[in-house]
C-alpha cells in the first residue's frame, strides 16, 4: 500500500496543482514538495521490504490488458536507489524552486509539471514489465517537453521543447521494437517472465535485437551520440529543471534500463561491446564541446552528457555496480552545480555567459564554495564521491578487457577537470566582467546567442514583490553538500564495501566469449593514472585563467578565446546541421509536395478523367434529348413498330 | 426494440427538429443532447437487447430488417452516441437548429450501419449516411465543390458496394448473414472476388485509404466542427468495422489474397498520410492527414490475420474516435474564435486560454501515442500483433510514422498555442463551460481507455474468437505467400 | 352474332393510326391530345372485342381503366395547354423545348 503512496502522491500533487493552481497561490511551492517529500520519507519506510530477498517487492497488477500483458509494481534494490533519488534530490530541487520560481506567473503550473515529472519517473523505475516502462518513458519525455517549453512565449524554448520529444520518441520507437521482439518469442512483459525465459526464446541475434532496441531507447534518452543534440538546448528550461531532470534523474534513466536488462546485456558480448563503445564516445566528445562552451548551463550540460557516457559505457561493460554508483553520486553533485549555477544566475538577473561573470567569490561565497566542491566532485579528486565512482567504472572497464575503452575513459577524466575548472575560475574569480561591453568579451549577439538576460519577464515580475527567504535556495544546496563527498564513500573497501554488499550478485555475472586478460596493473595504478591526468587539467585551466596575467588581462584573452574557436566543435561536430539538412528538411519537403502537388494534380487528376470520360457520355445522351414532344413521339412509335415486328417474326409463323 | 430505437429514433428526433423555429438554438442543442445521451445510456442499461428481425424480402434471395449487437458494433453505438453528444454540445450560431437536425440524422444511419446484421439493409444505411454530411457541406462551404467531390467519391463507393451485395445475395439465397457464425457460406469462383472486391471499394474510399483519399481534407476543413468530429470519428470507421466484422468471416480467402495489395495502400497511407501531415499548413487538414496515416495502421492489422493485431484494431478505432473527435472539436474552438486555421498565422494563444490548449494538447498526445494514452494502448497491441504474425518489415516500417505523428502533432499544437503572442488576431475567450463539458467525457475516455483497454479487449477477443482472423493466414499459406518471412 | 372480330380490330387499327400520325404530325398541342384521345380509345376497342369473343370481363374492366386514366390525361394536358396558350396565344409544340438537354 506504501508503494502505492509513493507511487500517486506526485500525480495527486500534479492534478491539484494543475486544477486548483491559481486559487493555491503561493502554497503550490509548499504543496508540490510536500507531494515528493511524503513519497521520499515512505520510500525510506520501505528499505526493508524491497531488499528482502527474493527479489524484493513486488505487488499484484493492477491492471490486465490480454493474457500476457499484466501491469504491477515492484521495488527492489535497483529501483529503490532510483525511487530514493528521484524524491530526495527531487524534494530538495521542489523547495529550492519556491526561492527560484518565485514570483513568476506560472508558479503553480511549473510545479504540477514538476510533481508530474516525479510521477512519470516513478513509473518508470517501479513498473515490473517493460511497457509499464515505456509507459513511464514517454511520460517522462512528456514532461520534459513541457518544462523545457515552460516559457513558452520563446521560439527558442518552443524549438527546443519540441526537438527533445520527437528525440525521445526515436528513443520510445527504439524500445517499442524491442517489446514486439519480446512478445512474439516471450509472450509476456513481464520483466520476471522475460529474465526467466529469453535464454531459450531468444535466438542470438535476436537477443542482440532486442539489446539494441532497448539501447536505441537508452540512447535518446540519455543523450548519447547520436541522439544527444537535444540536451543542450534544453537547458532553455528553468535551471531547476536542468538539475532535476537533465541532470540528475530523467538522462540516466538508459543507465537504469541497462541495469535493470542486465540478464541480457550479460549474456550478449555484441551488445555489450556496442553500449560501451558509444559511451566512451559520448564521454569524450561531450568533454571536448564542454570545454568551448560559454553558457554556464551549457557547460554543465555538455558535462552531464559526458558523465552519462561514463555511466552508460560502465553498465555497457558489464560494470553495473560502478555504472550505478556513478548514477548516485552524479545526481548528487550534478544537481548541487546546477542549483549552485542557478543561484549565480539568479544573482545576475538571468545572466548566463561565463565571460560576463567573473569575481563572484567575494559576493556569493556560499555559491563559490558549493561550486567548488561539485568540480572536486565531478573532477574526480580523492576524498570526493565522484573520486569513488569514477574510478570503479574506469577500472571495471579495463578489468573486463577494454583498454581502449578505459584509454577514453582515462583521457576524458583529465578534460573534465579542465573544463570544470575553467568554468569555476572564470565564474568566480578574477575580476567582475557584467559591466565590460559585450562586444569586448567577443559577444556578437548576445540576445541570439541566448545568454543575455532573456526579454526579462522573469526580472521584471519578481521586482514588486517581495523576495523568497534566501535560505530556500541554499538550503537544498547546503544539504546536497555533505552527499557531494560523501555519499562515493559507500565504495570504500572494494569487494566488502557496502556498496558491493548492497548489490551482492544482483546483476549476475556476464557472459565472455573468451578469456579476458588479466589488467596490466593494478586498481592504485590507474587511480594514480588518473590523478595525473586530472592534475593536468587542473593545471591547464590555471594557467588559462587563474595564474595572475591570465586574471589581469581577462578581458582580450577571452575575446581571442571566443574568436579563435574552431566552427566544429562551436557547432557541436554538425549534427545539428547533419539532421536538419538531411531528415528535416526532406521531410518537410515530400510532405508540402504530397499536399500541394500529388494529392491535387496526381491523384485527383486522375480521378478527374474519368470524371471527363463519363462527361462525354453525358454530351452523347444529351444530343437526344431535343425537346421536340412530337420527335419523342415518333421514336416511342418507332420503339412500338420493333417490339412488334419482333412478334411477328417470333410468333407469326403460327397462321 | 432498443436496437430499432436506436436506428429509427435519431432519425425521427432530427427530422422533428426541423418543425422548431430557426432561431432555437439553444432547444435544438438541448435535443440533439438528449437524444444522444439516451443513445448512450441504451445500450448500457440493455446491452443483451434481443435482435429486431422483419422478412423484408423473399426474392430472388432473403432480406431482413435485422438489427442486432455484435461484439464490435456495441462499442462502435457507444463511442457514436458519446462523440455526437460531444458534438451536439459544442453547437452554435445561426445553423446549429440544421445541423443538430442532420447530426441526429447521421447518428441513426450509422447505428443502422454498425447494427445491420443484413448485407442489404448495410448497405442501404451505407448510402444513407452520405446525405447528412452532403447537406450540411453543400450549406457551408463556399462553392459547393467539397459537397459534390465527397458525394461523387462515396456514391460510386456505394454503388459497388450495392452491386456486390446484390450479387452476394443471388448466389448465396440470403443477405441476412452479419454475425452469423452458421452462415459459412463461402462465395466460389471468381464471384468471391469481384464481390469482395465492389464491398472492399465501398470501405476503401469511406475509411479512406490511399489513394481514395482525396475527398478527405477538403471535407474535413470545410464542415463544421460538431459534423467534422462524428464524421472523422465515427464513420471513418465504418469500413473498417465492414471489413473486420463482414468480409472477414463472410469473405477470408479473399481477403487472404487482397492481403498483399492491401499492405501495400496501408503502408503507403501511413507514410503518406504522416509526411503530408508535416507539410500542410491548415490545421484541420494536418489532423484529416493524421487519420489518413493512423487508419493505414488498422487497415494493416485487420488485414494481418493476427488476433492481437485484431484487438489492438478495435483498440485503436474506438481511441482514434475518442481523440479525432477531440482534435476537431478544440480546432473548431480556434477556428471561431481565431477566423483562421492557418499555422503560419495563429500563434500564442495558450497564454489567454489555458483550458482551450490543455484540450488540444490532450488530443494531440493521445494521436501521436503518447504512452499512457488510449492511442498508444491500440498502436502497441497492433505493432505487437504484426510483429508476431510475420509482418516485421512492415511493423518496422510502421514504426516511422510514429517518430514523425509526434512531429507533426507538436507542430500543429505549438503553431497554434505557442510563441510571442499575434497581436492582430481577433477576440480571444477561452473556452466556455459548455464546450469544456464536451470535451471532458472525450479525454476522460481516452486516458481511462489508455490505462486499461481491459473492456475492449475482452469484447474485440470475443469478436476474434468467432470470426477467426485466422483465417487469413491459413488461406494466405495457400495463396499469397507472405512478403517477409516470419523470424 | 355481329360483325367478325376482324372488323373490329381492323377499326381499331386504323383509329390507332389516325392517332400516331396525327401526333406526329400536327404541331397544336389541342390537335395532339385529341390524337392522343383516340389512341386511347383504339386501345379501349381491342380490349372490349376482346372481351366479348373470348366472353372474358377482365378486358372490360382494362377499358374502364383506360378510361380513368384518359380522363386524367386529359385534365393535366389541358391543364398545361391552357398555360402554355397563356404565354402565347399561337402555340407550337417544337417552341415548348425547355426540357431540351
């Protein structure tokens, strides 16, 4: 009963927020927290229960469509670390919106979109089969889109909104085709039903089908490449958007689908050499186009996608535990640098362009400070979670024989630090750069390069009225703190840490095609390998932007910086363009050209002949019709003579 | 005695409404209301109503006035009778007195349609069922051309439809044969086909399906919005239900052999349908192009002899229903108020009508399938269904129209509702309680259907038990072997 | 007995003729639905002979019939004269064309 609780108090929270929004007033804030902070404290009250053994908990189904198809809930270990994500992290990005959102016009409607958010999540992670899981995939896609479009009044949020679900749906597409698979050959969704049977159902490519369907999915949602082009231009949302969905909960939902098919990922080294290669892939060039970034947002979002491919390339290998943990401890720290990135922008009036910041240190120390140990976090230093996490995915990777894998993995860890830190120098240190002309930092339109402050509705609403408690919006950044470093600790120990207990032999062992090589050095090696590297984006982005000339002559160097960045990687590799020009643009093209010239002038016309050959008919039957009464008269009488000359010749030979 | 109320009441209702003065608006609404709302509530309180059956006809072959539920035609009555109460809710201006009048009139006609259990009778409601939709399209739209072009499409449809029942009757004795599981009389020769044939083109171009498919968007964008939602909801529908509960069991080794060229028009409907959708600009044209994509995808499940496929038809005909009707009726809503139905044109209106873009909204996710939906319910069980059967090159295939509805649908919506607000379109109200009472009961069916399809499911597994879509396949063996080979 | 059923026929023949020609010939419409009359009653002449020879009254009752129907004829046809002479006083049928094609 619990479960459900947790399960339908977001939705509650949504359908009220929605119906009773503007009568609610301010209480939304309160409301809408309450409605993931109830499920979050009931989720904890159910840590015994789902990891009972035997799986778990798990409830009858609620519903039955055909023999087969029967939709429930479950809670086991798995979706227990997503379920108490999902609520914590959510309950402290719902309360630090009430600061964020505060006084904007749409206040109610952002938090229904929010608990709605947290409701398809949910779906997600507690459905027991797998279109129960498409279910809350789609919804999840759902809301995306409306809390990237929250300002709708913007083209740009518009587009961007809309870009991220038709990506999502190539994703819902790509998981559909692995349901048809599993139906015909398993014939139930059931997620124990498929993990029990797919050994003999499933011949081996069409395991591998399957897995790639599933990864299609996985894909999109976790913007990997291909399918990731639309993370970026969602962070047209509001921030708190950006850390609670595009950061630390929806875009690891294909990290959770790979754990969650382990069994299938274990038994197809195919798929498992796929996933691993395009994470690695995502990882680093998600890296790379962070490090030419300028939005703040973008910067982070660009990071995230690269820390997914870590993750996604961790649970592609086989290294479930690690790829999991750096899920945990990336929403952690994630959503703590996109609060923290809010609170700046919040602080500048809606200014989102790093180059146009700069010595916030000494005004917003608390953010310096949070921000400060996110890139610790997220950098990978000793001590910090993301230290933890980071290394048992890399180390994971070699151990399971992919040392090219781990070579990007080892490289993409040094960019990190780079990017990360240069984002922090140039935020917070030096000297203040908001009142330098635009043009000076290289800024050639800053209202089309969507960072200046956005035609203000925000700004200038919440002027009249009076400010949140300041406290609303680092409280939840002061709580995410303490996890940022040390919730990684749960690792300490290897083979008998917690977190290896915690799992046991939950995801089951992988399946190898041969022998894997035993890894050329040992884990303190490669961390130390690491630490090297990271060392060295460190050390890149001080002389850059921290050594004393770097600081003294911020302002020419930037705009050099901005002039001098290659178009590839401005244009993030051209995938934008690729898609546009080949799939975009066609489409559009044949589908004007069917309604203004094949419906009208191919098929119609057609129709339109044989119309003109029965009108011709008509003229031959029509020159009969004369008019002429006694012409009528002479062809009824000539009618009259036929018939009856036919007697006659028929029946006159009787007399 | 309910089924033939059912038939003959509207009828009777529209023609009265004719003796109330023009001006009554309001009474005329009220009545349409009614009589829909009984027509629903009918076949809830008597759903085992016994068959209504007259002699009609000895010679040359049997007819009967015989009326009677079948385990489809029950839901397609319901989802009738709610969508024409929708409709007749959403009434206004000077014409609303004509067009309840011909509504009523369209709703009997196609409960006589769904309810016929006689070939003839059928057909003889098939072609009474044009007449509404011409006089109301004759009356509104500008030259008259759509009136005549849906007149002509569909007359030549029921012609050929008439033609084969005719000769169905003169070779089998009897036209009373709709639901019949002891009439397995199997048309021989080279009869069957040419009478499937004239019945297939009869559905073929009121379903529509590519390429019969032109009358369509020119008849949708002209009639009103309350004829414009039963007309795309509902009698869209009837050539689907023909072929799933009359040539199905009367005709399977036909359509085992038009099984081939039938997945060929659906395929090329579902792509066609979604790539015209993404070009057009008139925003009841997008939805019309909408549904020629959507009802290519139950065309190809009916045709696909799997009974999952089969399911997941009356899934989707009644969700399509649910959510066309919905889709039209909110753009019937922009249309009144906005004078235009022109993407490039509209823009921002979500910001002053909240409720009218939640409505449109809702009906544009549950058409691009939106899991959770009643359309992704139908879209899933069918591509699930062709998948399994063997078809997986077109269930693959049939997986892009998906990407692009969700493409097309968001254009549509967001063209309308969203972006800076235009400041020169005229007068803006959102929507009135009236028309938010119409549109209600629509979206509260297709999320409830989307969550649980159980009802329907068990009904259209009952359909598949008596008329084996197995059928198909079987003579399918025989004479058509399958483009793609089962995995 | 009286004269043979040939002369009858023969009668009726010949009156059948005047009829036809006078139809197809005569262009005033009165001319025409007085040629009309007596194709009707050459009709009404065979059936009646022929009911007397063969001593069947069916043949009887056909003329009665033909006889309402004429009566009827005669009525609307004049009635539509009577229109067509109100439009002009000097009529000619192949003038009255307007349901020409």
């Amino acid at each position: 009963m619990l479960l459900y609780l947790v399960w339908l108090l977001p939705l509650l929270g949504a359908v009220l927020l929605f119906a009773f929004g503007p009568q609610l007033k301010s209480w939304a804030g309160p409301i809408g927290s309450a409605m993931i902070g109830v499920p979050f404290a009931a989720t904890l009250a159910l840590w015994p229960e789902a990891t009972a053994p035997g799986g778990g908990l798990h409830l009858q189904p609620m519903v039955t469509w055909l023999n087969g198809w029967s939709f429930g809930l479950q809670l086991d270990r798995l979706s227990l670390i997503w379920t108490l994500v999902i609520t914590g992290v959510g309950f402290l990005i719902h309360v630090y919106s009430i600061g964020y959102m505060d006084g904007d016009r749409a206040f109610a409607r952002f938090f229904a979109y929010m608990n709605f958010f947290v409701y398809a999540m949910l779906t997600l992670v507690l459905s027991d089969n797998v279109v129960g899981l498409l279910v809350g995939w789609g919804l999840v896609g759902l809301a995306s889109y409306f809390l990237i479009g929250f300002w709708f009044e913007r083209p740009s949020a518009v587009g961007a909104a809309r870009k991220a679900f038709v990506m999502n749906v190539v994703g819902d597409v790509g998981i559909m085709f692995a349901i048809f698979v599993i139906v015909a050959k398993v014939g139930s969704i059931g997620y124990a039903d498929v993990f029990a049977k797919f050994g003999t159902a499933f011949t081996k490519e069409e395991l591998f089908l399957v897995c790639l369907g599933l990864f299609i999915g996985c894909a999109a949602k976790s913007a990997q490449v291909p399918l990731h082009t639309w993370l970026p231009d969602a962070m047209e949302g509001p921030t708190p958007v950006s850390a609670l969905i595009h950061a630390a909960t929806m875009v690891t939902a294909g990290v959770y689908l790979i754990a969650r098919f382990a069994p299938l990922w274990n038994a197809s080294p195919d798929a498992r050499s796929l996933v691993g290669v395009i994470g690695a892939i995502t990882a680093i060039a998600g890296a790379v186009l962070g490090c030419v970034q300028w939005d703040i947002k973008r910067i982070l979002a660009y990071s995230t996608m690269s820390q997914i491919g870590y993750m996604i390339m961790g649970v592609g290998v086989g290294a479930f535990e690690g790829g999991v943990l750096h899920f945990l401890t990336h929403a952690f720290f994630k959503a703590q640098l996109f609060l923290t990135a809010g609170i700046v922008i919040h602080a500048l009036h809606d200014e989102q362009d790093v180059r146009r910041m700069g010595g916030l240190r000494t005004r917003l120390p608390f953010a310096f400070i949070a921000m400060l140990v996110g890139v610790l976090a997220i950098s990978g230093v000793p001590g910090f979670s993301g230290f933890f996490s980071k290394d048992a995915v890399l180390y994971e990777t070699l151990a399971k024989g992919h040392p090219y894998l781990y070579a990007v993995g080892v490289i993409t860890a040094g960019i990190t630090a780079y990017y990360m830190f240069r984002m922090l120098f140039l935020t917070f240190l030096g000297r203040y750069r908001g009142d330098v002309d635009p043009s000076d930092l290289g800024i050639r339109h800053p209202e089309l390069a969507g960072t200046a402050p956005a035609a203000g509705h925000h700004a200038e609403e919440e002027e009249p009225h009076h400010h949140a408690p300041a406290w609303l919006m680092t409280g939840p950044v002061a709580v995410l703190i303490p996890f940022s470093i040390f919730i990684g600790w749960v690792q300490f120990g290897g083979e008998n840490s917690p977190w290896a207990r915690f799992f046991g032999d939950f995801f089951g062992a992988a399946a190898t095609t041969g022998p894997v090589p035993a890894p050329p050095f040992s884990e303190g090696v490669s961390t130390a390998i690491v630490l090297v590297l990271v060392l060295a984006g460190f050390a890149v982005a001080w002389l850059r932007y921290w050594k004393p000339d770097a600081l003294q002559n911020a302002v020419p160097r930037l705009r050099t910086e901005t002039v001098r960045t290659p178009a590839l990687l401005w244009n993030a590799y051209y995938f934008d363009a690729a898609y546009d020009y080949l799939l975009v643009r066609p489409a559009r093209a044949l589908g004007g050209a069917f309604v203004r010239y094949v419906d009208p002038h191919v098929i119609d016309a057609a129709v339109r002949e044989a119309a003109i050959s029965s009108q011709w008919l008509g003229h031959l039957f029509r020159s009969f019709q004369t008019g002429l009464v006694r012409a009528y008269a002479l062809s009824i009488a000539f009618g009259v003579l036929c018939v009856v000359a036919y007697y006659a010749v028929v029946f006159g030979g009787g007399r | 005695m309910t089924l033939t109320a059912l038939v003959l009441g509207p009828i009777v209702a529209g023609l009265l409404l004719y003796a109330l003065p023009r001006s009554a608006t309001n009474a005329a609404r009220a009545v349409a209301a009614i009589v829909a709302a009984l027509a629903f509530i009918a076949p809830l309180v008597d759903p085992s109503a016994p068959d209504a059956a007259a002699r009609w006809l000895s010679r040359p072959f049997t007819a009967s006035f015989h009326l009677g539920f079948g385990p489809l035609s029950y839901w397609l009555v319901l989802l009738l009778a709610l969508i024409t109460f929708s409709a007749a809710l959403t009434l206004k201006g000077d014409r609303a007195r004509e067009i309840a009048a011909q509504l009523l009139v369209l709703q009997g006609a196609m409960n006589g349609v769904f309810l016929a259990k006689d070939l003839l009778l059928f057909a003889l409601f098939w072609d009474l069922m044009l007449i509404p939709v011409f006089l109301v399209l004759i009356t509104t739209s500008a030259h008259g051309r759509p009136a005549w072009k849906y007149l002509i499409y569909n007359l030549v449809g029921g012609l050929t439809l008439l033609l084969a029942t005719a000769a169905y009757g003169v070779l089998a004795g009897t036209t009373d044969v709709i639901g019949n599981p002891t009439a397995h009389f199997s048309v021989v020769s080279a009869w069957g086909l040419w009478i499937f044939a004239g019945i297939a083109f009869a559905f073929l171009v009121k379903t529509p399906v590519f390429p019969f498919h032109t009358w369509m968007p020119e008849t949708y964008a002209e009639l009103p919005p309350p004829m414009v939602a039963v007309v795309s909801a509902v009698q869209s529908k009837a050539g689907l239900y023909g072929f799933m509960a009359i040539t199905l069991p009367l005709l399977p080794a036909q359509m085992g052999q038009a099984q081939t060229l039938m997945f060929a028009l659906g395929l090329a409907g579902l792509i066609y349908g979604a790539l015209a959708a993404l070009g057009e600009r008139d925003a009841k044209k997008v939805v019309a192009y909408s549904s020629l994509s959507h009802l290519g995808l139950i065309l190809l499940a009916v045709f696909s002899g799997s009974s999952l496929a089969y399911i997941g038809a009356l899934v989707y005909i009644v969700a399509h229903g649910l959510f066309s009707a919905a889709l039209f009726l909110a753009l019937g809503a922009v249309e009144q108020r906005e004078e235009t139905r022109d993407l490039a044109r509209l823009g921002g209106l979500a910001a002053r009508n909240p409720r009218l873009a939640g409505a449109l909204m809702l009906g544009a996710l549950a058409a691009l399938g939106l899991p959770g939906l009643a359309g992704f319910a139908g879209e899933i069980l069918i591509l699930t269904g062709l998948f399994k059967a063997g078809w997986t090159l077109a269930a693959v295939i049939a997986l892009v129209p998906v990407v692009l509805a969700s493409a097309y649908m968001l254009r549509m919506f967001q063209g309308i509702m969203n972006g800076p607000d235009v400041p020169d379109l005229p007068e803006r109200r959102d929507l009135t309680w009236l028309e938010s009472l119409a549109i209600a009961p629509l979206v509260a069916a297709f999320v409830w259907l989307g969550v649980n399809p159980g009802a329907l499911t068990a009904a259209a597994d009952r359909g598949a038990r008596t008329t084996p879509p197995a059928a198909i396949t079987s003579s399918v063996a025989v004479e058509a072997p399958r483009v793609v080979s089962s995995r | 007995m009286s004269a043979p059923v040939d002369n009858y026929i023969a009668l009726s023949a010949v009156l059948f003729f005047i009829g036809v020609v006078g139809v197809i010939v005569r262009r005033n419409p009165l001319i025409m639905l007085m040629s009309i009359e007596l194709l009707f009653n050459a009709a009404n002449l065979a059936l009646v002979t022929y009911a007397r020879a063969w001593v069947n009254n069916a043949g009887h009752i056909f003329a009665f019939l033909v006889i309402t129907v004429a009566a009827a004829e005669a009525a609307i046809g004049l009635a539509i004269v009577a229109v067509t002479f109100r439009r002009s006083p000097r009529v000619d049928v192949d003038e009255v064309a307007t349901l020409k094609g």
